[in-house]
C-alpha cells in the first residue's frame, strides 16, 4: 500500500528537489534515488521542514532519513 507524506514535507521536497509541482510524495521513494535529493538538498529540506513545521531535528537522525517517509515519520513522531 502506497501512503502519502505530509502535505508540507512532499512540498518542500518538490520545491527543493526542482521537481514537478504536480508529482505525487509517497513515503516509500527513496529520497536520494527516486527524488534525487543529494546530501546537501536533504539539509536544505530538513531546515525548511523545521521552519514551516516548527519541529527539531538532530543532526544525527538525518543521514538515517533515506525515504520521504522516514522524513514523515520522524515529524509525526520526534524522538
């Protein structure tokens, strides 16, 4: 089953990654390999996250987010 990310979080990773506004986030595409966000855009993800989300994230926790919904995941549940 397919689930969807946060309406928020797919759209940071849409305007960050320059991809179509219209392409669907699902929690299972590898951020790297399927959306083609590099270490630095992830980065540049989690600051927007935090910022239009007002959540934290450790810079530990983020080299294990490899999928938009490991991203989900640690916002709807913080450590």
């Amino acid at each position: 089953m397919t689930r969807s990310v946060h309406p928020t979080i797919a759209a940071i990773i849409r305007r960050v990654g320059e991809l179509p506004p219209d392409l669907d986030i699902t929690a299972e595409q590898h951020l790297r390999d399927d959306l083609g966000i590099d270490s630095l855009k992830l980065i540049d993800v989690v600051v927007h996250v935090e910022e239009e989300l007002g959540v934290a994230i450790e810079d530990e926790q983020v080299p294990r987010m490899a999928t938009a919904g490991d991203l989900d995941r640690h916002v709807a549940e913080p450590a």
